[in-house]
C-alpha cells in the first residue's frame, strides 16, 4: 500500500515501480494507492500503472476519511512511503498504529520512527530496487507478527491518556512566580 498526497516527489510513482518488479518475479499481490493528487498527476499515474500492465493488481482510490483510511493500512502487509520530502511523515505513524510495516527512504523521521517501533528505511538514490528486494525477502508472518507487536505500544505511546500525561507533566514542571507590581502616582 501507498498512502498520501499523491505525486512523483512523494514516492507514488516509485511504488509503481516497486509492484512492477514484485510482478516481475512472480509475486502474487493487491496494491493499493490511496489519496488525493490532481487531475494531471492521477492521468500519469493511471498511465504509469496501465503501460506497466499492473491495472489489474493495483487500485487506485481517491482520499479516504480517517477511519476508512486506518482499516486499509491495518488489512495491508506494507506501506511503501518512498517520499523524498516528507521528514517526518505522519502516515508512518498511521501505518505503525494500524498494523503495516513501514518501508521509507532513509530521512531523519522516518528513520527514528522505524527505529523507535518497526520498519524499514532504505536509501534515496536505489529506493525502489532496494525496497523491491526488501518484500522479496521478507517473511509475511514474521513481518505482520512485528507489525502487531508494534501496533499496540504506537497506539498506546499516542493514546489520549499518554499525551495528556504528558503535557500535565511538562506544565507541572514549569514554575510559576506571581509578580504584582503597585505603581503609585
């Protein structure tokens, strides 16, 4: 799955490239490309998808409301985010929470989120080889048995409970002093 503002610095096209090569080495799978983008670049990526003869294997679904979003990413294997801009790409984190294993381009976000819960990063300059070969070797039960591990401390390191402690927290420790100054004439 690829999921996000849809364009060719944000890595859908790159997923592409990814399930070509997957189709190439005869792996069986239903991709998914899930977000908004504009007329031109949805008419490119249709293009891209249909010459690469992937249309059957790929859908490509305009943006979804939150909730729908999360049950995509948590019936998804991976989330390929090969994104050159994003630094700290929050659909990670929705991966993570929803139980798909992020595979991102190696950015300094990116990087402490699969770092901190589960995931992958690769380089920039071979991101999709490199990702390809990733999936091509991976184990699918050992990689949703990580991404279910992972999914409940994301969601309970991000649950409403832990922030609120947290900003309790960091407002207790501030110190208060009250100054009241009289001025007289």
């Amino acid at each position: 799955m690829h999921a996000g503002r849809l364009s060719h610095a944000k890595g859908t096209f790159r997923f592409v490239d990814v399930c070509k090569i997957l189709a190439e080495n005869g792996v069986s799978f239903d991709a998914e490309i899930i977000g908004p983008c504009d007329p031109a670049t949805k008419d490119a990526l249709v293009k891209d998808i249909d010459d690469a003869k992937l249309s059957s294997l790929i859908s490509v679904i305009d943006a979804l409301p939150e909730d729908k979003l999360a049950d995509h990413l948590g019936s998804a294997d991976f989330l390929v985010h090969l994104s050159q801009l994003d630094s700290f790409p929050l659909i990670v984190l929705e991966s993570l929470a929803a139980g798909a294993f992020p595979i991102c381009i190696d950015l300094p976000g990116a990087s402490a989120m699969t770092q901190e819960y589960c995931g992958a990063v690769v380089s920039a300059d071979r991101a999709t080889e490199n990702t390809a070969a990733l999936i091509l070797k991976s184990d699918v039960a050992d990689i949703r048995q990580a991404a279910k591990e992972t999914r409940k401390k994301v969601q309970s390191d991000y649950s409403w409970n832990t922030c609120v402690a947290l900003l309790e927290d960091c407002v207790n420790s501030l110190k208060y002093e009250k100054r009241c100054t009289l001025e007289t004439a």
